[in-house]
C-alpha cells in the first residue's frame, strides 16, 4: 500500500533504535498528519518495541495524534486570562461557524478545532490560532473573514 512505503521510507534508517522513539512518532506525524494503527504497529515491529509501549509513550505527549485532523486546525485558548476574557464564548462561535465540536474534525477533513492550555500571548487575550497565525484580542465577529481567507 502507499501507506506502507511511506513508512517504510521514513522508518528505514531507524531499524533497532529503541532509544529514537519520539523522533520517529514525530516525523511519521510530519509526513502523514497523524499516528494511525498501521503506523504504529510499523514503528513497534521497526524499533523492536512492544506495541504497548509505543502507544504508552505517545498517548502521554498531548502533541501526537491518533486520528486524521483537518487541513486548517484552530486553537482557542482556554489559559486564565483567555478564559476571563471570553474563550468559552469564542469556542461556541467557531463551533458554531465551522458545525463540529471541539475536539473534532470535519466531515471533509478541513477543519479540526480544539483548545490549547496557552499560548503564551496572555496580554493579547483571548487568543485564538489559526494553523501557525495568532490572532490576539479575538472577537468572534473575525471568524467569517479568518474562513474566507483560507479558502484562497
């Protein structure tokens, strides 16, 4: 399958290297987006690692994911100040706006929504990212123009 030579592609020069575990999960994630079964299965059987112990390692780090997510991802911080500056209204309008709830992606895989911890941009709160652009002092009445823009 293709799925199979791009693993093998990337798992090639990892062949026995137990130690390199988090360096594989992140470039098989670069390359196909997420971590699904088939992956890590090729990663146990690659590294020699108990399959357990693969998923055990992955599932700690919040960075690794186990199903598809969309094209465009969008974070909305849910850190103190975000929180106090409205996120939760924030959360609903892109709910809302893109028709799935948080922590879900959508039907046509281009839209994945789910809250981050922080951002680091406390002073610009609430804050909310859109694929790797920050928008600080967020107003829901952004979202329209945010959507249309990534149709371009």
């Amino acid at each position: 399958s293709i799925m199979e030579e791009r693993l093998s592609k990337i798992l090639a020069p990892y062949k026995g290297k137990r130690n390199a575990l988090i360096p594989i999960l992140q470039e098989v994630q670069g390359e196909l987006g997420y971590l699904p079964d088939e992956a890590m299965m090729a990663i146990a059987k690659t590294t020699g690692l108990p399959e357990s112990q693969v998923y055990g390692v992955a599932t700690f780090y919040a960075q690794f994911y186990f199903s598809r997510r969309g094209k465009n991802q969008t974070k909305v911080c849910t850190g103190t100040a975000c929180h106090v500056k409205g996120a939760a209204r924030v959360l609903d309008a892109f709910e809302r706006e893109l028709g799935i709830a948080c922590g879900a992606t959508s039907e046509d895989y281009e839209h994945s929504l789910e809250t981050v911890a922080c951002v680091g941009s406390c002073a610009l709160a609430p804050v909310v990212v859109v694929n790797e652009e920050v928008y600080g002092q967020f107003k829901s009445s952004k979202i329209g123009n945010i959507l249309e823009n990534l149709k371009d």
